[in-house]
C-alpha cells in the first residue's frame, strides 16, 4: 500500500513510470516519449508547487505573518500536544507530523521567531500535575486535504484486518493494563526579545503570571537550532551497535564492531546502509564480490575468511574501520589498504595472524582457539526518565538461542559448508535501517522523492547522452535518485493509515535486507528481501488501539518490500495463524516459561520464545507448528502488556514480512533464474529479444549478458518510464 499522494497529487506532465509499484505519477500518458533532461525539467518545474508547510518553517512564516502572536497561535492550532518527556521530533519532526511535546514545539517556534528577526530562548520550569494537565489544551486537527484516494479501498481491508486480528489477540491477552508515556514535570516554553524586555510566548494554556522560570535558559546551536552543550540527556537517540560473537573456552565473548548513532539533529528521518566486503588473506585487500551464477557465488562465500564492514549514514563516505575473522577476532584496520605488505603486518602485528591464521577451504583451522559464532546488531535506544532499552538481531547464527541460554559449558562450534554459506549470503546482502523520530508525512515524502531526482540531474543527463555506457558511480547516482527508499515509503504508508489518537513517543526502528541467496544445487541465483518492524512503540492509554496499530504496521511491511500479492502462509505472522485455523490449530496466549505448550516447539524456536516471555511480553501462537509446504513453521504476535506495543514475529527470528523475487528465462537452451526488485515487465523483455534479433549481440550466446539487457531495460523504465534506445525502436 502507497501513500495516496503518490497516486493522486498531481506533478506535472511527468511521464514517470514506477513499474516496481505499478503506480503512474503523471497526467500524461505512460508511453509518451520522454527524455531524461524533460522528465527532470516538469520534477524541477514542480518542486516549488508541492506544499511545503510539513517540510519548511518559511513555509508556515509565509502563510501567516511574522508577528509572534500569530506565530505561536499557528502553533497551538496546528500542532497537538503529545506526552513524552525529552527532545524526539526537532523544529522539523513536528511539522511533518504536527504533534509535539512542550520541548519539541518551544524548539519550532524559536525557529520560526528567529527566521522572523527575533531573538528567542527556551526556558522551563518544574510544574505540578495539574499545570502539566493543563498545557495538553485543545488543537484544531487541520481538515484532510480534498484529493482522490486510489489507496482507500486496499487501506479499509488492511485497517479492517487489523482490527479483526487485533480483536482476536486481546481475546487472548485479556484487558491489557496500559499507561501512556509520562509526560514528567518539566515543562518548557519560548521568550522573546521585543525590544524592551523578554516576552513568554506559550501555546499552552498555563498561567505564566504563577509559572516563572527555573535557571538559565537553554543551551541552542544558534546554526541548527537544535539543543546545545549540556542537553545530551534531554535527547532521544538510537546507537546501532556490530557486535561480533565468538566462542571462547567454552564460553561466549562480544567485541564490538562498528557503531552508528541515530537523533533527530540531522532531521528526523535517520538512515543507515551497511554492507560487508571480504579481506583476501592471500593478497590482503578487500573488494567487491564478483559473480553471475549461484554457483559462482556460493564458491566465493565459502572461501571468504575475514570480512570488513562498510557504513553509510549519510556523513561522510562509506566509512570503514575495523575487521572480523572467521575466529572471531576483531581488529582495527590499517590507515590503508594501499599496499599489501602495509596491510599484512598491520593486521598480524595488531591482532595475531589476522589474515593468515584460516584457511580458505576448510574455514576455522582446528588450530585455531576461537571460532566465530554470530554477527549481533544491537539496537541501543535512549528514552529520557527510562532505562537504556536493547533490541536486537542477528545477522548471522551458528549456534542458535537454545546454546547461548545453556548455563553450562558450550561445546566448540564447528561450521558445516551450508552454514558457511549464509553466514556469506547474509554478509552480501545490504542491510538497511531507517530510524524515525516522527511520522513522515506523505506529502513530505514526495518532495523528498523529488528534490532527489532533481539532484541527479546531471547523472541522469550523462547517463542519457552516453546511452547508458557510464562509470557505475555515474549510474548510481542516477539510481539513487530515482530510489523510491521504501523504508521511508512504508513510514509515509504507516503514517497515512495511523490511529489519529497515537503519536510517536520514542524512536521508530525499520529494518530491511536484500540477500543473494544460492540455491542448495549451486545452479541458480536467487535473493531475498527481509522486512522487519524492529520497534514501534508508540503513546497510548487505550491497550486495544496500540494493539491493533502493532497488527496494522506488520500488515504494512510488505510496502519495504514492494510486495503486493497476499501473503503466504510463510510470510508473516496474519497468514501463518490463518493456516492454522484452517489447519483446526488452536491459537493461545503463552505468558510464562512453564506454559504445556512450549513443548510442542523444537529447541531454536523454543528459544525465541523464552527470550520474549523473560522479556514479560506476551507471545499469541498457533498451539504447535504450522505445516506450510510440508515443513512446520511457526510465527506468533508478541505483545507487550505495558504498552500494548505488538508485531508479529516469525521462526526466522525476523519480525518481517518475507518474500522472494524470481525471473525465470530460457535463453538458447539455458534456464536462468535471477533477482529483481521489480518484475520484468513485457515491454523490457521484448526490447532485450529486438536487441539479440538486431542488435550487436545477434549471435549471444551469454546468459549474464541477457540479464544485462533486461535489467538495463527495466531499469529504464523504472526510473525514467522509457525503454533505452535500441535497433527499430
């Protein structure tokens, strides 16, 4: 399901195919030819058009005046209050979803004062409950905008499912007691400088003849407006840290990896991509993999020894500092890969025969004194007045949750070749995380998809004028710019549908990966696209709403994976209890580690479900197994009864929403199998055929290069909504 803007707000005469959604942003006809540098002309035409009150404070200083009256008045109609305690949104968080804390629309308002020519400040003070009870006034919800909604009919079944399968759960759980996040006791206000004195200016309804302030006023970066030196625990944040895990005298050890931080200082939507590239022992370099079969991939993973992350989170370049062995070892890398001998004995000296100690054929050298069990991605999230939470997901798993809860001695892990083989395929893979400190608006994220195809202008140009024969960077610019980013989509699509009453009150966490994956025969290659809800707690009193929005947001994974056929029994949570009742399964609520029914589940799934009960969630599950395709599976909703927070959760240990995608093509005698994110559509495999019958590759006898053809093809047509130019076209 798509933000209805996407399908309704007009952009222009923009022939602008997104095959991968099967969604027209035009007016014009799809098949009107256009070029490049047109298409980007009507996006760049009609930026300034699309509203900008949810992107830009000039926007709201635009509509109405630059008085501070009138200023903080569009405050308290605009934005409603919302109880948490701490800085989460940002002056840009709460106009995109027009919700805030004292503290969060205090920091909106000096934004829109100071762009207005005042000085302004923030000051706070300790309130009683009843003055805190009083700045919750009333706001004026902004009528919705009179657009078509070509999304009301799918998003009415989905919010009606969701209110069944809710309903079912709480048939289970019980009335659960739940308490909205406190708001706490300080409360936080705007003074400004009106040439004479300093002036209180409030969109709340406290009495400030009784309300004075307590201390100095706050700390701002006068660039940013954001909170200054001093404030660190007034912040809501999310530290993403790579934990490598290893096995160790028959005890499991940790060393840390890699770490990313994740506030709202750089705006509320916070993204990160991490990928992991393989270390050569032999010529002590790292590079990208090169494949074109399953075969040939599967044979570069079980070779690989020693890998090094990459990180991108938007600061800087990909950003890469330590490596990991498959002895578990961690160690930081040289200055440069720049020369072999350089890296070799840095890596030697600094962590002990780092790339010389394995073995590329058999792996962990029975030698060796450690061996590496998994590769952890803890969550760290910070929620002022609460206790550091973790949430937490293994990339990679030798050994399973049932060994790591044992309480005696582990016995030394050995690695069988298809084990080698996923760890490799999900260190290939792309992992993304998206961290949101507020609701994306779905009109912000159009302008967002637009200003970056008006970015790539000059990489979509080059590539136009060059027929597509570009260096790569060249064309992932282009790529990039043209990115749907469907973990900001599946923010846009959740905040379309949520419960008016809910409001994000902490740090929202998507996940999503994209993985080759060779088949057991080596033949094919195929990937995988893994969605997962890792948090997505949000304010509320009412147990039965925060329920049914848990229900509602896993529905909605599938937007992350762009994967808009019903679900299949070993898809998600909905469609496995769904077999179940078809299977005469009974569903039950499991709330503690004695439960009969544990029983009824092998050890690693088992396990998974002991690690949420200690963590006093409620698990609701089919009583036994689930067969699907003649294999049991399982899947349950935990549910936390503090919070009403819920997501579905599979035996995978993902909370996802899993889906494959598969090309299958016989080109001369050769059956091939390939990954796309979108489907290959008709009129980019009858431009591949014209290419064989007329073009340069009359006599093709490659299947790589077939593939090649109906990527680039489909690729055009993705991004620009035209074929590339070929022989009779």
């Amino acid at each position: 399901m798509l933000p209805r803007v996407l399908g309704s707000l007009s952009l222009g005469a923009i022939g602008f195919l997104l095959t991968s959604s099967g969604l027209l942003l035009a007016d014009e006809p799809a098949n009107k030819p256009q070029s490049i540098a047109d298409l980007l002309g009507s996006i760049e035409a009609q930026q300034p058009k699309l509203p900008r009150d949810h992107i830009d404070p000039a926007a709201i200083i635009a509509q109405c005046g630059r008085e501070p009256q009138k200023l903080v008045a569009w405050v308290r109609d605009n934005v409603r209050p919302a109880p948490y305690e701490g800085c989460l949104r940002g002056p840009l968080g709460v106009l995109m979803d027009r919700a805030g804390n004292s503290l969060d629309r205090s920091l909106l308002l000096v934004q829109m004062l100071e762009l207005s020519g005042y000085d302004a400040h923030i000051v706070r003070a300790k309130v009683s409950p009843a003055d805190m009870a009083a700045t919750f006034s009333k706001v004026k919800t902004p009528e919705p905008s009179a657009q078509d909604d070509p999304d009301a009919k799918q998003r009415q079944q989905m919010q009606q499912q969701a209110k069944q399968l809710a309903a079912m759960i709480l048939s289970k759980t019980g009335q659960l007691s739940v308490a909205a996040p406190a708001a706490g006791t300080t409360h936080y206000w705007v003074q400004y400088n009106d040439g004479k004195s300093w002036v209180d200016l409030d969109p709340s309804e406290i009495n400030h003849a009784q309300v004075k302030p307590d201390g100095e006023p706050l700390a701002l970066d006068t660039k940013t407006h954001w909170l200054g030196k001093g404030t660190a625990d007034l912040q809501h944040s999310v530290k993403l840290q790579l934990m490598v895990e290893r096995w160790e005298n028959g005890k499991l050890v940790e060393d840390p990896l890699v770490s990313v931080a994740f506030d709202a200082a750089r705006g509320p939507l916070a993204p990160a991509t991490l990928t992991f590239n393989p270390v050569d022992p032999k010529t002590s370099k790292t590079g990208a993999r090169i494949f074109t079969t399953g075969a040939q991939l599967r044979q570069k993973l079980l070779n690989e020894t020693a890998w090094c992350p990459i990180l991108a989170d938007g600061k800087a370049g990909g950003r890469m500092a330590r490596m990991f062995n498959d002895a578990g070892i961690v160690g930081d890398l040289p200055k440069s890969f720049d020369g072999a001998a350089e890296v070799g004995n840095a890596a030697r000296s600094g962590f002990g025969g780092f790339l010389g100690g394995t073995s590329g054929d058999s792996g962990t050298s029975a030698e060796a004194p450690t061996v590496l069990t998994a590769l952890v991605a803890d969550y760290q999230i910070t929620v002022p007045g609460q206790p550091l939470r973790h949430v937490r997901r293994f990339i990679f798993d030798s050994i399973g949750p049932e060994a790591r809860a044992s309480t005696t001695a582990i016995p030394k892990p050995k690695w069988t070749e298809q084990q080698k083989v996923d760890r490799g395929a999900e260190l290939a893979g792309l992992h993304d995380t998206l961290v949101a400190f507020a609701s994306l608006d779905q009109d912000a994220y159009i302008y967002r998809f637009g200003q970056r195809a008006v970015d790539s202008k000059d990489a979509a140009t080059k590539a136009e004028k060059a027929k597509g024969r570009v260096d790569d960077a060249t064309l992932q610019k282009w790529a990039d710019g043209y990115s749907l980013r469907t973990l900001e989509l599946f923010a846009a699509a959740r905040d379309t549908s949520m419960n008016p009453g809910l409001v994000v009150a902490e740090p929202q966490i998507y996940r999503r990966e994209i993985r080759y994956v060779p088949d057991p025969k080596a033949t094919d290659l195929d990937a995988q696209v893994i969605s997962d809800l890792a948090w997505n707690r949000l304010n509320s009193a009412d147990g039965a709403a925060a329920v049914e929005q848990g229900v509602l947001d896993s529905l909605q994974e599938s937007v992350v994976t762009m994967h808009n056929t019903p679900a299949a029994p070993g898809d998600n949570t909905a469609a496995l209890l769904a077999e179940a009742a078809k299977q005469g399964i009974e569903v039950v609520a499991i709330r503690d580690s004695s439960d009969s029914h544990l029983s009824a589940f092998d050890g690693p799934i088992r396990a998974r479900m002991l690690l949420d009960l200690a963590a006093k969630q409620i698990v609701v599950a089919a009583a036994k197994p689930v067969l699907v395709a003649g294999q049991p599976r399982a899947g349950w909703w935990r549910v936390d009864p503090a919070s009403g927070q819920t997501v579905g959760e599979m035996d995978s240990g993902f909370l996802q929403d899993f889906v494959e995608y598969n090309e299958t093509q016989e080109v001369n005698g050769v059956r091939i199998t390939r990954f796309y994110r979108s489907r290959v559509s008709d009129e980019a495999r009858g431009w591949a055929e014209n290419m064989l019958q007329h073009g340069s590759r009359k006599n093709f006898t490659s299947w790589d290069q077939w593939v090649n053809l109906l990527r680039s093809a489909q690729r055009s047509l993705d991004f620009t909504g035209v074929l590339p130019p070929g022989p009779g076209l």
